[in-house]
C-alpha cells in the first residue's frame, strides 16, 4: 500500500506524540470533527501530557513492531508523527526481539540529516501498510495565516531584514541546515544548525550582554523557514510562546515565518505573548525556489 | 592618491597591530627583507605583544588623525591592518577633537557586515593618501600553502564533508556570514555568524557532550574560507594553534581552509599542535564561483 495523500481520511489516526502542547491540540482538533484518535505517546518525552483523554499506548522509542501491531489493532491506517523529541531521547530505546529485526533500519534511517532520518521512518511505516500524514494535513488550525499577528506591525527596515533571512534560508536550503537565522541590519548574527531555535537565541543574548552586537536592543528579526525539500509530513518549522521568550531575551524586533508552512504551538497564548513583549510576528507567502 | 596593488613597496611600513601572534610575525618577515616598519598596536588589543623591538606608537582606535600623522611623519605611504580585535574594544575610542572630524564616516563604515566596516576604512584612509596593503602582500610567508600541513592524512569521508562545506560557504558567501562551518558526515553541525570561529567549536563541543551530535568523536571537519567578495587586505580567514584546541574539544578529525586565502599565525607551533593532536590540516585550491 503507498501513502495517497488525496485518500480520504477513515478510521481512527495514529498520533505517535512527543512533548509540547502540539499533540494534545492536534488530538483536539482531529477529535472535534469527530474522528478518534489514539495516542502514542513516546516515554522521554511525552511525559506530563494530559494523555488519558484519550485511549493511548506508551512506547519506548524503537518499539516500532509494537506501535505497528497496536495501531493496526485498533483499526487506525492514518500515523501521524508530532511534538517535540530532544534528540538524546532517541537512544532510550527498550526493543523487543521483534523489534531488533527493523533496527538495521532504523540505524539506517539516522545517518544523514533529520530529513534523511524522517523520510526513512516514513518508508519503514508506509511499508507495513500504514499512511503517513502530516499533522497540518489533519489540523489544519495549527498552522500560521499569512499577514501580521498580534498587534505590532514590522516596520520597512524590518521587512528587509526578514527579506534577507528569507533569501539566506532558501540559499542553504540545499545544505539541510537547521530553519532559523537571526538578522538585523541585513547583518546576519546566527544561524541555526544542530543546536536549534532555542539555543540559537540564547547565544544572540549572550551576545548581546558581551557587547559583541552593534545593532541596538529592539531591533533585529528572527527568521525561520521550513527547508526546500524536506518532508513536512513531520518537519515543519514550528514556533509558540517559549520562542517569544526567546526573542525576547534576544533583544530581537520580531518573528517571521512563512505563512501555510509552519505550526504554532498555543497560538492564543503566543500571540497574546508576542503583543505583551512588543514583538511582531509576521508569515509571508512562501519564496519560489 | 589611489591604490595601486602592483606599486613597488617604498619607504618603511607602516602596521595597525590587533593582538595575537600575527603582527610581530609579519613584522619580522617584512624587517627580515630589509624594510623598516613601524608599529601602532592598539589599546585593549595588543597588550604584551613586543612592539619595542620596532618603533611604535600606540593608539586608540578611533585616533585616525593621530595615526596618519604619525604615519606621514615616519614617511610610511603603505599600511597593513594585522592581529585580532575583539569587537566591543573598538568602541574604547579617546578620539581628541581633530579625530571627531572623522567620526560621522567611521560610524559610517561600522554599519553593516565587517566587509562594509573594512572596506570603508580602507576608503578613508586613501582618502588620506594612504595606501592599504594585505598583510599576506607583504609576508606571503603567512599563508597556508596548498596540500595536507603535517602528518596527518584526512581520508575520503573527510574529503567529501570539506567538499561540502566548501560548498556551502560559496552558498552563503553573498550573505556576508562568518567565514566557517563544522561538517561531519555531510551534516552541518554548526555555522559560524558573529560569535567567531573558537566560539562555534565551543558549541560543538558543548552539542558532544550533551549527545546531540551522531558522528562518533573523530569525525567531521572545521572548514574554513574567505567569503568571495571580501576584502582580502585585511580580512583573510585565519587559524593557529588555539584553532586546533578548539577542533581537537570538539571532537573532529581535521580543519580544511582555502590555500593562498587563509592566514596561519604561528605556523610551526599550528602544525605541531596538530600532528601531536592527531588531526589533519588540510588547503585545498580555491573554488571557483
């Protein structure tokens, strides 16, 4: 069976959940048009998530036999994969024999970039006959509206900023390299690879109190993309009220993402953030390669 | 009075001294030749390096006025800018009145990327009827040589990530971004904005220890290159001995730089350092755009 994308959606889905609001949202979205689901929720870090709303099976990380046994179980073909996963967390795996036999693999599936690795997760499911999706697909309401949010509108500088960042992403696009770069002034301060959004912004902080940026406090844009070919099934750049926090510490102006292609985690709660701090955030259609 | 690069060297030198080993390298070199030089280290950069074993005259950046006078006054008409300068000491400035004149045109060249800064008091200065020379024109001996430094071969993993850092410097160069990245098994690790190279191999070696990097300790490369359109009098990438702490921390197998277009400040301690390290050193020919 291949994944049909334009197939209708039937039966219950398969969310196999890491942490962060985004899985019970996406689970409340999917459940209010009435379609169940059944959580999965991945131990190392789905932990403290409200996940007894809804029928659901814990799994250590490399279970894949055992998602695949459960999900088929109980009726679910669709599998969506969402929420966060600290990479370490990868390792506490706890297979079974029948497990060990995909670890070839799912050993084979890590080496490469993290778009090497999702789209080698996604051919091992689609090959035990269950359709990926990605959460977009089936929420729809996670995903940014283009146009500015919240109430601080960028200013023309800003809009070149974010115009440089948005060319810059798409130039490393090819590169596989994280989603998020920090400009100001059309002066590049980071550029984020392994490390992530986070760790991309405290270092602009750092930065900053050691006096090593010139632009001044309040002015500068984070900008993040989603890369040109990656899978976004389950890769989709993702921002929610902990990057207003990070912009915020940054002494950045504000956010931009692109609109339709990247997920907002707690949207009420990261705009009303964004407003309180002064910050704008902005999606811009998508650039044409 | 223009520039002219193929003038013949005349009367003595004259070197704008930031700290490090470089510049009494190149004073050395230059002095071995038969050339006079004088120095002017720079207040908060050059403490402790020995100047008095040349004339010199100590100034603070912004003391322009201060400088081109002494400069004519020793019948210098050729300047090298040579050595280290952390950026918030730029802004230890004790202009006196007649440097204030200059001020507006040097705020001016801080704007934008360190290219705009250099090139814009390149500007100034032969405004001044000064000409500006790379430190590599006068002592070519400073510059990495083409092939492998030391005994250390890097393999044909390690040729394939140095072939694609290359290539995403040459992709990021019209970006006016730092000037390395850190590969390991074709995976971007880190890339270098504002923060410096030693700080980017900090990060590496901090994502290593909190196991967010896959490739075993002993892989992956420092590359390094000039972007394409800097200027190279005074803004070739460089690396030295604390370069190969850095990468050894870091866990990698080898630094790739640009032959001809990369400084190696104490050559032989570099190479050394290296080889004890049990890391390559690599310069492969310059790509062409």
């Amino acid at each position: 069976m291949s994944a049909d994308l334009a197939a209708p959606s039937e039966g219950p889905l398969a969310m196999i959940c890491g942490g962060g609001a985004l899985p019970l949202a996406v689970a409340d979205y999917v459940a209010a048009r009435g379609r169940k689901v059944v959580l999965f929720p991945l131990v190392g870090a789905a932990e403290g998530l409200p996940v007894e709303r809804y029928p659901h099976h814990w799994l250590y990380i490399g279970q894949i036999y055992k998602f695949i046994s459960l999900a088929r179980a109980a009726g679910c073909r669709e599998v969506v994969f969402i929420g966060g996963l600290v990479r370490p967390s990868i390792w506490r795996t706890r297979p079974n024999l029948r497990d060990l036999l995909f670890v070839p693999r799912v050993l084979k599936a890590f080496r490469g970039g993290d778009d090497h690795l999702l789209s080698g997760m996604a051919r091992l499911l689609e090959d035990e006959g269950l359709i990926l999706r990605g959460a977009h697909e089936v929420a729809p309401e996670i995903l940014a509206p283009e146009g500015v949010m919240g109430s601080v509108q960028p200013t023309g500088a800003d809009r070149a900023d974010i115009d440089f960042g948005m060319r810059y992403l798409g130039a490393a696009s090819p590169f596989d390299i994280g989603q998020a770069v920090v400009v100001a002034d059309r002066h590049v301060l980071a550029v984020e690879a392994i490390e992530g959004t986070d760790q991309m912004l405290a270092r602009v902080a750092e930065l900053r109190t050691s006096g090593r940026i010139r632009a001044a406090s309040g002015r500068g844009v984070m900008v993040k993309a989603p890369k040109r070919d990656q899978d976004r099934r389950f890769d989709l750049p993702s921002i929610g009220p902990r990057t207003v926090e990070g912009v915020v510490q940054a002494g950045l102006a504000g956010i931009a993402v692109v609109a339709g292609a990247t997920v907002i985690a707690e949207a009420d709660k990261f705009v009303a953030a964004a407003d309180r701090a002064g910050i704008f955030v902005v999606s811009v259609p998508e650039r044409q390669p």
